[in-house]
C-alpha cells in the first residue's frame, strides 16, 4: 500500500529562505559598516582643507583625485544596499506567500527587534559624546565670566562663592578661576583655583532675565549675599526676595538680583 505525504518540501525550503535572509541581512550591515568608514575618511580629508587651505594649493591634484576616488566607492556602497534592500524586501513577501510558519515568522521578529536594540546601543553612545562636547564647548564659552564656584576650605568644608573663569581645558575638563575679593590679611593675594566641571554654576546673563530660572516661593536656592561674593542657602519668601539665616528670632528678607541666584546644588550641606 502506498504512503502519502505533504508539506516536508515546502518546509524545507522555507527554512532555506529565511537562512538566506539572515546572510542577506548580514551583508546589508557590512555595507552600512563600510559606508561609514569612507564618510569618515572623506570628513578628515574636509576638516585638513578647512584647517589649512594652503594644503589644497600645494597638491590640489592628489587632494581631488582622492576625493573623487572616495565618493565614487560611497556611490558604489550606497547602490549595493539599496540592491540589498530590495533583495530583502523581496525575500520577505516571499515567506509571507509561502505561508511560513507561526514560529518562523516569530524568529524573524525577535531578530529585528534584537538588531534594533544593538543599533540603539550603538548609537546612545553617539548621542552621549555629542552632547559632551556640546556641554564642553559652553564650558569654555565662560571665559571671563563670573560663576558660582565650590571650593573647599582650609578646614575641608564646601563653600560656595564668585569667581571669574580664566580658562577651560577641554582635556582635563577642569576651569581654572579667579577668586578676585583678596581674604582679610592684607599680604593675602587674589587667589586661583582648578575646579572640575562639577564644581561650577554658571549664573544667568545679567542683562536677560529669560535666562533665569523660575524659583517659585518656598523653594531653596543659594543667592550672593549683598555686598559680597559669597553665596548662602537661601529660600525664596517671593520674587528676588530670600528669608535669611535667623537673626533675633526672625527671618529677615533680602532683595537679590536674579542674576546672582542659582538653584540649590544636590546634597548641598
């Protein structure tokens, strides 16, 4: 008697398929690999010609011959994957026609979810590295300005008062201030000091008050007393007007400029 049997080809060769568009997957992130390497090489070549114009006059030949030698090879990549893409494209509406299995199509899922996180991965790192050299370029955009300044006196506790930045190293990520009020000793200079990014509030711009901070009432911030450049903990009675230390069993208020407020740093003591 004779058997019959149905359906061991086709999956067969539906596993076949999605074999072959894992490979093809993989060659579309071998292009998008590449693709990137040559950018790179083109955006050096760019920032040497900004940098030094002169270099183009001296061998503007070499310079042009190698550019047009990158963009020729990035137009080339960019084909390639789209032609990938395609393929891709195609190999997929050809397992959704094939009626590939339930299970099948569930690892093609968890396959480009898992591909998304690892490109999320990779690019969180891009974000955080450029908003640090954002964050760094603002660092030294303070130069000559007054900040507020932690530093740790003789006897090892925090106190915060105004500086004036002298200069900001990009490398070592430390400003170099100014204490510009000379101490009480008559012999004691102006006083310098290299503080980490950490150890720095910059104050809003004196003549925007946008740029300010709404503290509303109740909360804590520290404030430059009058007449002075230390800053106090202070909390906001109203607009500009802060309650103070105790004095006689009340707590007197001052008008401070919005200027020379700053909000509460964490774990401030």
């Amino acid at each position: 008697m004779a058997s019959s049997v149905t359906g061991g080809g086709g999956a067969g060769a539906s596993g076949a398929d999605v074999g072959g568009l894992l490979e093809k997957a993989k060659e579309l992130d071998q292009l998008k690999k590449d693709q990137d390497e040559v950018a790179g090489e083109i955006n050096k070549i760019h920032k040497k010609i900004l940098a030094s114009p002169e270099m183009v006059d001296k061998s503007v030949d070499t310079i042009l011959l190698k550019l047009r030698t990158l963009y020729t090879h990035a137009k080339e990549l960019s084909e390639s994957e789209i032609s990938a893409s395609n393929a891709l494209i195609g190999m997929l509406d050809g397992l959704l026609q094939s009626g590939a299995s339930t299970a099948q199509r569930k690892k093609i899922e968890v396959g480009e979810q898992k591909k998304k996180r690892i490109k999320s991965d990779t690019e969180t790192p891009r974000f955080s590295a450029a908003s640090m050299r954002n964050q760094l370029d603002q660092a030294a955009n303070l130069k000559g300005e007054q900040v507020a300044a932690r530093v740790k006196s003789d006897d090892e506790k925090d106190e915060w008062f105004v500086v004036k930045v002298i200069h900001f190293d990009k490398e070592t990520k430390e400003y170099e201030v100014l204490d510009e009020e000379p101490g009480d000793d008559e012999e004691t200079t102006q006083r310098k000091y290299k503080l980490p990014m950490s150890c720095i509030i910059p104050f809003p711009k004196k003549g925007d008050p946008s740029s300010a901070l709404d503290f509303g009432q109740g909360r804590q911030v520290l404030a430059v007393y009058p007449g002075t450049t230390a800053l106090y903990r202070a909390t906001v009675a109203s607009h500009r007007k802060f309650d103070d230390d105790e004095e006689d069993g009340s707590l007197p208020q001052r008008a401070v400029p919005f200027y020379r407020v700053v909000a509460l740093p964490e774990g401030h003591r």
